[in-house]
C-alpha cells in the first residue's frame, strides 16, 4: 500500500508539473498573440474637444468598437475654454506626429483672449504640425433631401499664410493693420497638393479662386503659383 501510495504521489505530482508547464506554454502563447494583435492595430491620437465634440467622439468611439476597427485611441483634452485642464500642445502635437493620424473634435475659440494671443489653439496646432492644407469633400447624397442635387466638389484651401494667420495688430488707437502674407514657395506647395489630388482622384478640373484683380500683388502672385504649376499637368 505504501508503495503505491508513493507511485499515485509521483504519478500526481509529474501530472501536475505537465500541467503547469502546459499553461506556462499557453499563457506565453496568448501573450504573444496579444502583442502581436496590439501591434496590428493603429494607433490614434484623439482630441473629443469642446461643446458637442465630446458626444460626437464617444459615437466614434461606439461605432468602432461594434465594427470591431483595430484601432488603438490615445486621448488628450485639449481645448481654449478650459485651459487649466488642456495637455501641453508639444505633447498633443509629437502624438499626432508619431501616430500619423488623429480624431479630433470641435476647439472652441472663446470671444476674448486671456493671454492676448490672436492665434487660437486650432492655428497653433496647424502650424506646428504644418497642416497647409484644408481639405472638404462637398457632395449631395442621394436619398437624403437637400437644395441642390449632384453637388461633388472638393475645395482645398491654404491655412498656414494668407488671410488666416491671425497677424494684426493696432498701430494707433482706432487703426487695426491685417496682414495677408503670400509666398510663391506655399502658393506652388497648396497648388500641387491640389493638382495631385485631382489626378489621384480622377477630377476633372482645378479652379484657383483668387482676387488677383484688387490685390494685384498679393493675390496676383497666388495666381501665377497656380498657373505655373497648371504647366506640369497638362492632361
């Protein structure tokens, strides 16, 4: 009976070391399938925003998850109304440009400064990640009711130079001066993204809206970017 007795204990006990090893061996296994399923996953920096910015995300959010998206969200509150709980922008900013892509809701820009900055939080973050181009898609969808039918159009506007820099200032009390800057280099730049836009998405043609009329130097540099550029898409 002692002897076996002593042979059920070693049977048990190597029993139990294969069992042991066995989920060391699965939980290695699934450790590795985690980390592999993480790393096939985007990251995505997100910024839910002001007002109903929020909401909004949080429907993304929900959509995502029901379509199972991997995708991993890396949240920052960023906003101007309540800067004492905003993330610094060089943090915001470096996510944005590690991860290549962001989800970001609506930044209110209040009515006043508090620091008597002009260049809201939305220009800032545009010029430290050089965002020049402002990229909306307008169409009509069929089905849903509107003013005007078989509307497709994209406009492709400049937001880093021209009239939304926020650069004025008063000279003399009861005097404000706007400044409008154009280059040729950021005028050829926004006008070959266009340009390759169009070609990569089967557009047919590519207006310049300018005033080169009134502005004759400003604008009318704007212009002749366009039109020298129009020269290396002949088609």
């Amino acid at each position: 009976m002692a002897l076996l007795a002593r042979n059920l204990c070693k049977t048990f006990s190597q029993a139990a070391q294969k069992s042991t090893v066995r989920a060391l061996h699965v939980g290695a296994i699934r450790q590795q399938e985690s980390a592999v399923e993480q790393e096939r996953k985007t990251k995505c920096t997100l910024i839910p925003g002001d007002g109903v910015g929020p909401e909004l995300v949080v429907a993304v959010q929900n959509v995502f998850k029901a379509a199972d998206v991997p995708v991993d969200f890396e949240p920052y509150f960023l906003s101007e109304v309540n800067p004492t709980l905003s993330a610094p922008l060089d943090q915001v900013s470096n996510s944005i440009a590690r991860n290549q892509v962001c989800l970001k809701g609506i930044l209110a820009t209040p009515d006043h400064s508090m620091t008597g900055e002009l260049q809201t939080l939305n220009m800032k973050l545009r010029k430290s990640l050089d965002l020049y181009s402002n990229v909306v898609h307008v169409k009509s969808l069929p089905g849903v009711r509107s003013r005007h039918q078989n509307v497709d159009c994209v406009i492709i506007r400049e937001q880093t130079e021209g009239e939304y820099s926020a650069l004025e200032h008063e000279s003399v009390k009861g005097v404000v001066e706007c400044l409008k800057i154009v280059t040729a280099t950021k005028s050829q730049r926004i006008a070959k993204f266009a340009f390759d836009y169009a070609v990569k998405n089967n557009r047919k043609k590519v207006t310049c809206v300018h005033k080169a009329n009134i502005m004759k130097l400003g604008d009318g540099l704007f212009l002749k970017s366009c039109q020298e550029i129009a020269k290396l898409y002949p088609r």
